[in-house]
C-alpha cells in the first residue's frame, strides 16, 4: 500500500543508493516483531481505542510534515550528480520503524487484520506464526528492494527535472498524508 514508508524509500534511494529499501524494511520488521508480541501480550483491544489512534495521528502527522519539509526545503538545488555524494543523515533503520509507527492506519491494521492472521496461524503453534511473519515480511522486503533498486539505478536515465518533480511528489505526498491524519483528529 502507498504511504510514508514508500514515499521515503523513493527519496532516500536515489539519494543513498539502493540498500535504502531494505534498510527500511529491516526497521519497519523489527517493530512489527514488537507489536506482534505486544499484541500477543493484551495491546490488541488498547491500539483500537479512538483515544490511541488520535495520539499516534498526531505524533505521526507531525513527524511526516517534519519529513515533507526537509524534502521541500532541498528540492530546487536537487541534483542526481551530487545526489549519491550528500552526507548520510538519519539511520534508515530506526527511520523505517519510526515511519511506521507514525502511521496510525500501519497499527490498526495489525490490530485487526494482522491479528487475524498471526490468530490464524497460530492454530499450527509458534511455527506457523513464524511462517506468517517470515512470509509477510520477505514480501515487503521484496517489494521495497524492487522500489529502491529501481529507483537508485534510475540516476543514469532521469533527468534532475524529473528527479525534483518525484521528491517533490513524495513530499507533497506525505504532506497531504499527514494533513489528512491530523485533520482526521481535528475535525
């Protein structure tokens, strides 16, 4: 599903090459074997209060506008000669954790959905939760290796207009994202 997991992959692997997909994905698997235990552990009727939705969309659409505007603030100097050059800001791994803990539909679907399936398969024991999260995590791994890949390799044929018009769309992306997650509170 698009969100500000993927509209980061795409500007984070241009800039930092294509381990960034993955290394986002490491961050965004180690939470979810938290939140998996945590559910296991009674937080499955809590994460679906209004009152925890409306503190994680908040926090979330704040730290996703902070996101949007370091994005904005560099998009008119942009380069894709320069751009595997920039010093290496923020550890992608705990960004990918914290991209996805922001998002507060990531949490609902885990305490709905996703419990669903690791209830599932736990009916086959532990292995069969194992086999679940293993399957559902390479997935994601897979996809985000895809996209970042794709998108580092990408420098070689797209031009800096392009490149500025796509982090440009990721920041006004996760902008909008964030907007509607607070407004969504607010209102």
């Amino acid at each position: 599903m698009p969100g500000p997991l993927l509209s980061a992959t795409i500007s984070e692997s241009v800039r930092r090459g294509p381990a960034a997909g993955p290394l986002f994905i490491l961050g965004h698997g180690i939470l979810e074997v938290a939140l998996i235990a945590a559910l296991f552990m009674g937080l499955a009727p809590l994460l679906g209060k209004p009152a925890v939705f409306n503190i994680i969309a908040l926090a979330g659409g704040g730290f996703m506008i902070f996101m949007a505007f370091g994005m904005f603030k560099g998009v008119r100097s942009l380069s894709l000669e320069t751009a595997g050059r920039q010093p290496v800001k923020g550890n992608l791994v705990i960004l990918g954790a914290g991209l996805s803990l922001a998002n507060p539909y990531w949490i609902i679907w885990w305490a709905t959905i996703g419990l669903g399936y690791i209830l599932s398969a736990g009916k086959l024991g532990i292995s069969g939760i194992t086999a679940f999260f293993i399957g559902h995590i390479l997935a994601d791994a897979l996809w985000y290796t895809i996209v970042s890949f794709g998108f580092a390799k990408s420098r070689k044929i797209m031009s800096d207009r392009i490149y500025r018009i796509i982090i440009g769309s990721c920041a006004l992306f996760l902008t909008s994202y964030a907007l509607y997650l607070i407004l969504s509170v607010l209102i």
